[in-house]
C-alpha cells in the first residue's frame, strides 16, 4: 500500500510530463503499480496495522533513528529492550517492517570534485523534435569536462557504437586535448558486462589506447555517480529542446553549436566562473591530441571496384579512381554523411548518405584525369611496341583496331610477356595472330605455350627448368616503356 507522499509523489512527476517508464524506474516500483494509482481519482487509504503491540508506538521515534543508522532488526530489537520493551518479538518484528516502509531514508551523497585535467563524463539522451516534414528522432551526445564543466554537445541520427565514438573524439577536440579518464554509463556498445563483473568493449579499449585516456564505468542504477553530465541534459532540455522546431537537421545542428557556445560562456552556478574562462586553466593538465586518426580493429573496410565505387547499404559511392582495386575504410558522420579514407589515414572522398532511390552515387571530380592517363598509357605502350618489334606494325595496326576501349590492357599483356620470350619466337606468335585474326594478349600467351610444348616433346611439364608464364596482373611503371623506347638510340651512339 502506497503512502500519501508516494501518491503524491506519482501524480506530481506525470504532471511534469514524466513517463510511467521513468516513474516506475525512479521510485523502484512496478508500471502497473504506477498506472493504478494515476488511474484512481481517490489518495490511498491508510490502515490501521492489525496485530501490533500498542506499546511499541512509544518507541516509533527511536526506531525512526535507529532505522536511519542503517541498523538491523535483532539490533534495533536488542536496544528497545534496554529501553523497557517487554512484548514478543514477532509483534515487535511486523511492527518494524511496517515502519520500514513508512519511514524513507535520504541517501547521503558526498559532492565529488576532479582536479584540472583529471576526469570527462559521457553520456547521451534522444529526442523526438518537430521537422518541417516529420518528427525526427535525435540523439544527443555530452561530453563534459569535470573542473572547468566545460562541455560538447554533438547530434547524430543513430547511436552506434562508430557514432559514440565520434562524439567522444569530437569532444576531444573542442577541448583540444584529452583527460587522464573518461566515466561511461553502460551502453551495450561500451560495455560488455557492466559492474561488479566489468568487462569492456575491445574497440573501447582501443580508442582508450589511441588517446591516451582510461575508462571507467559508474555502477548500474547511479546515475549520481555522473551527476555532471546528467545536469547539462536536464539543462539543454528546458532551455533549448522543449519547443523547438527545425528546418532539417543541419538547421539543428546549427543551433545546437551556438546554444553550447552560450553555455559555455554562461557563469556556472558552482564554480562561479565561466567554463570557457576555466577551461583555460584545464587545457595545461590535458593531454595532446594524436596526430593520426582512430581505426577500429573493427572498422568497416571496403575493396574498390576497378570502376572505382564502394559498396555501402545498398548503394554505389565514389572515390578517386586511384584507390580501384584497393582496400580503403569507412566511416559514417552522425549518421548523415559517409567518409572513405585510405588505409593511412588520408580523406578521400565524402558523400552525403543517399536516402532516396539513387543506387549509385558518384562525384565527377573523382575521375579527373583518368581519361587523359588512358591517353597516355596507351600511347607509351604503342611507342614501346614499334621500338622492340619495328617488322609487327601490321599486328599492332590491328590490335589498335579491334581493340578500340581495352587496348592498353591488351599492350600491356603483350609487353610482358615479352619479357620472357626471344624476339624471333614473339614475331612467329604475332605471325600467327595474323593469320587467325586474333590479337589479344590471352591468345599471344596460348601460342607461346605451343611452342614450347613443340620444342619440347618430351619434357614433363614439372620439369625445373620449364619457362614459367606471367600472370597479366602484372602492371609495370610506365616509366619502364619510355626506356625502351630510348635505350636503342643511347646503343647506337655507345656503337658509334
């Protein structure tokens, strides 16, 4: 049975607009309980307890002390009976538990003050906020510094573990440095087992390493314990969230940014001074940023395509056509925007995440120069060909012919395998070429293959001294063919 302070209690909060959820949560009791008495338009009853010894009434004072102390029954019992208590001990029992009930003991909290460059607290809450479309959720990160309470707001449309991450580094960078640690609540994306059996995420633990900061981890249902990031959200809440409508999240983010610039600059209620003007005295006692950029050991990697795209949630994104057939990784931005970077670190592309029908996504300025480095190719390969065959221009006239879009790869294939091969046995393959009208590279090698089988009838085809051919992924600097194209004219002047 409810006492009229707790009834009081649930009406008060839903008038404030407080879920059952949060009620039931907040004053450890069950929804259902909670919905019943905001259902009943009449307070609670109260009782009179039945079998209770009338005598004890007179101790209900010094049982409310010793209640207080936190002592325990056979305790509380022992002292009564020094005060002249004579009844059985079951009555005195009932009676204590009753009293249990009634009587409500504060929790003593000691204020927890950090030094300079000591502690940053995390957490995040989400909104529903009105759009010019439709509501949108939104998820709101605060990092906090805990001696100058200077903190950094950051918005997202998810919360993953990337976008926690993302929040922490940004706020890493509005401090321009990083604490010696960082308390955490127990998101599943941190935590894998939270207190007394504590084990962390090990991506956590590697953005711990990377900056250089330890995690810590308040106990489960204390949220006291980081009482100075939950107050920011209290704040942010009643001054900023409530009534606010937005263009789009852009628009939020905008203001998001000026409404942390404004707290930052408001006097603090504790400290009496500016975060801001504080944070100069914190920045010293933090540590440097690193000069590289966080990689998971789980980020998201991805193989580019040869036409140079990525593959990320059903759609086709750009890169520069540099990184075709290499490995690069992603990050996505707040849940808006996707970032690619080479496997050193380096931004190459970002693109705005596509939400409509498009599949493929491509910024033109990532194929600058591609056609013109075709050209080029193209060209020194066929200056290269003339050099080191001048009797095959036929075969060439009709490799370029037939092969009008992929002759280079076809050149390319050709002149390697000329590496390998004497000039009289690459004219009798070209010859050959000739006559069946055929001039790619795989049909240059299948001859060649020929020919040695010819030669040698009765060699085993494991034999060591057997001619190994050349893959054709073989892919030479170009500088390569421009010295084959000026080495005879440097002989004929050495002859000379």
């Amino acid at each position: 049975m409810l006492n009229m302070k707790e009834f009081q209690t649930i009406r008060g909060m839903h008038d404030l607009g407080a879920s059952i959820k949060l009620i039931a949560h907040d004053l450890h009791m069950a929804r259902n309980t909670v919905r019943k008495y905001l259902r009943s338009d009449e307070p609670p009853e109260f009782h009179v307890a039945h079998n209770s010894d009338s005598s004890l009434a007179a101790f209900d004072d010094e049982i409310e002390k010793m209640i207080g102390k936190d002592f325990n029954g056979s305790r509380i019992l022992a002292e009564l009976r020094k005060l002249g208590y004579g009844g059985p001990q079951a009555t005195f029992y009932r009676h204590l538990a009753r009293r249990r009930k009634t009587v409500k003991v504060p929790e003593v909290i000691q204020r927890f003050e950090t030094a300079p460059g000591h502690q940053a607290q995390y957490d995040w809450s989400e909104y529903v906020i009105p759009g010019d479309h439709a509501p949108v959720k939104v998820y709101v990160s605060c990092l906090i510094l805990g001696y100058s309470r200077y903190r950094h707001y950051h918005a997202s449309l998810d919360i993953t573990q990337p976008s926690i991450f993302e929040a922490i580094e940004a706020g890493f960078a509005a401090f321009h440095g990083v604490p010696e640690e960082v308390l955490f609540d127990n998101p599943r994306a941190l935590v894998i087992q939270a207190r007394p059996h504590l084990a962390w995420n090990h991506s956590l633990l590697a953005l711990a390493g990377h900056y250089g900061f330890l995690p810590r981890a308040c106990w489960p249902y204390r949220a006291q314990t980081k009482g100075k990031v939950e107050n920011p959200f209290r704040y942010l809440e009643a001054q900023f969230i409530i009534g606010l409508h937005w263009i789009d999240f852009r628009d939020f983010v905008i203001r998001l940014r000026a409404f942390e610039q404004a707290v930052n600059r408001r006097v603090h209620g504790t400290t009496g001074v500016t975060p801001l003007a504080r944070l100069a005295e914190e920045q010293p006692r933090l540590s440097s940023l690193p000069d590289q950029p966080f990689i998971s050991p789980l980020s998201d990697f991805r193989h580019v395509s040869l036409d140079s795209l990525i593959a990320f949630d059903k759609r086709r994104y750009s890169v520069p056509w540099q990184y075709a057939g290499k490995t690069v990784w992603i990050k996505v931005r707040s849940g808006v925007e996707l970032e690619v970077y080479s496997q050193s670190g380096d931004l190459l592309a970002r693109h705005t995440l596509e939400r409509g029908p498009r599949r493929v996504i491509i910024n033109a300025q990532h194929y600058a120069g591609l056609k013109e480095r075709h050209q080029l190719q193209k060209t020194m390969l066929t200056e290269a060909f003339k050099t080191r065959f001048p009797d095959s221009t036929l075969f060439l006239e009709k490799l370029l012919a037939q092969y009008k879009f992929n002759a280079t790869d076809q050149l390319r294939r050709i002149m390697s395998l000329a590496d390998y091969y004497s000039f009289d046995v690459m004219k009798a393959a070209f010859e050959q070429g000739l006559i069946h009208n055929t001039f790619s590279g795989s049909f240059i090698r299948g001859i060649l293959e020929q020919m040695i089988e010819a030669d040698q009838p009765n060699e085993s085809p494991t034999a060591p001294h057997q001619m190994r051919l050349p893959g054709f992924d073989l892919k030479p600097d170009l500088n390569r063919y421009q010295q084959l194209i000026v080495e005879p004219k440097d002989k004929k002047v050495s002859n000379e």
